[in-house]
C-alpha cells in the first residue's frame, strides 16, 4: 500500500491558510474573493467600467463559446443581444491559494429574461478568476444559457 495521505489542512488562528501538501504558508485569500464579488456586483448593475477597476487594463476575459474580450464592455455588450436583463445569484466562492495569486470560483445560477420577456432561473454558471496583487488577471466565463437557447428552440441539448 502507498503512504497515507496527509492530514486535512486547517485554518490557522492568524490570516493565513496552512498547505499541508506543500508545507508552506499561504496569505489569506478573502481580500481576493471580496474583489471578485466587487466585480461580479458591477457587472450586474450594469456598469462594464466601474467592474474595470477591479481588473488589471487588457485582462483577457474568455466567455462563453470561446468569446475572447479585452474589456467587461465585450460581455455586457454580449448579454445584451441574449438577454432583457440577467443576473447572477451567487451561491458561493471557491478560493484557492497560490504562490503569488489566487484562484477564485463564483458559482451559482443565472436568472432574468429571454429578449422576448420570458422569465427563467436556475441557469448554472461558474466563473473562474485569477486575482494577483490586488486585481484580477484573467477571467473565464461557463454556463448553460447555450443548451436553454437551444432547448427552447425544440432542440434536445
């Protein structure tokens, strides 16, 4: 049998989070999980340039399908040809601490309007971003509003 696996890390009374796989210490991800849920709430109102600040100028933004912006005015100009309206109802973060950056999941569902008034929830997405000294350096965007699209059009996702 191989060796037993290490014990579960556990948070330390400080700001700090212990790897106990990498026997090094880490700083405290929440600052980096706070900037992210800043983004995400300026992006919903929407305001693309006040979400802005929360981003390193150029970060690369991958949306869905692939969709590559330079700037959160590329997805909220996006949206707006898919959606009336949509907004994200945050179910948690995921935080991942790392050696001079931090890995941040939103995960929840999407609800708002089709373009043609009708309602829907439920929508599941997850956003990754990667936060480093303050701002976010990359972002990538998954949800199934594709496969709603398609199935609303009689088409079996």
């Amino acid at each position: 049998m191989g060796q037993p696996l290490p014990k579960q890390a556990k948070p330390s009374t400080g700001s700090q989070i212990v790897n106990s796989f990498a026997r090094q210490t880490l700083p405290d991800a929440e600052p980096d999980a706070e900037i992210v849920r800043a983004y995400l709430e300026a992006s919903m109102a929407p305001d693309p340039d006040r979400a802005a600040t929360y981003m390193l100028p150029g970060t690369r933004i991958t949306f869905t399908g692939g969709r590559v912006f330079d700037h959160p005015r590329g997805p909220t100009g996006f949206n707006a040809g898919r959606y009336r309206w949509v907004k994200k109802r945050m179910d948690r973060f995921d935080v991942c601490p790392g050696e001079g950056e931090t890995v941040v999941y939103s995960v929840g569902t999407l609800y708002g309007e089709w373009p043609d008034g009708t309602p829907f929830e439920g929508n599941r997405y997850v956003d990754r971003f990667v936060v480093r000294d303050g701002k976010i350096v990359a972002m990538d965007v998954w949800n199934d509003s594709a496969e709603r699209i398609l199935t609303r059009k009689g088409i079996e996702a």
